[in-house]
C-alpha cells in the first residue's frame, strides 16, 4: 500500500510540473518576473495585477 501511495505521489508531482505555456516556460526574465510565450508568438510577463505586458520579441529565448 506504501508503495501505491509513493507512487501516486511521485506522478502527481511529475505531471503538476509540466510546461505551460501561459505561465512562465523558460523564456527568460524581464525585470525579474518569468517570461512566455503567448500563442501567437509574442513575449510577455504577467504583472501584479494578473495583466500581460509584452515585451520585445528579442527578449525570449523560448525554444
């Protein structure tokens, strides 16, 4: 049963880490917050109001 239990554990942790790409996947940092890639291929951060504020393209360095 501890096995089940670790297991379980181990897979929602891999699968809770996976990219996303509205919520920071590498593509660098602008003043310290995380960049993304937006669907249509604009950069952008998020800023403390939950806004998007894009950047220069020049900026990501997203794959």
């Amino acid at each position: 049963m501890k096995k089940i239990y670790l297991l379980t554990s181990i897979m929602l942790l891999f699968f809770s880490c996976s990219k996303d790409s509205d919520t920071g996947s590498g593509c660098g940092y602008h003043n310290g917050k995380p960049l993304s890639l937006g669907p249509q291929g604009g950069c952008y951060y998020t800023n403390e109001n939950g806004n998007k504020i894009y950047v220069a393209r020049s900026e990501c360095k997203c794959d």
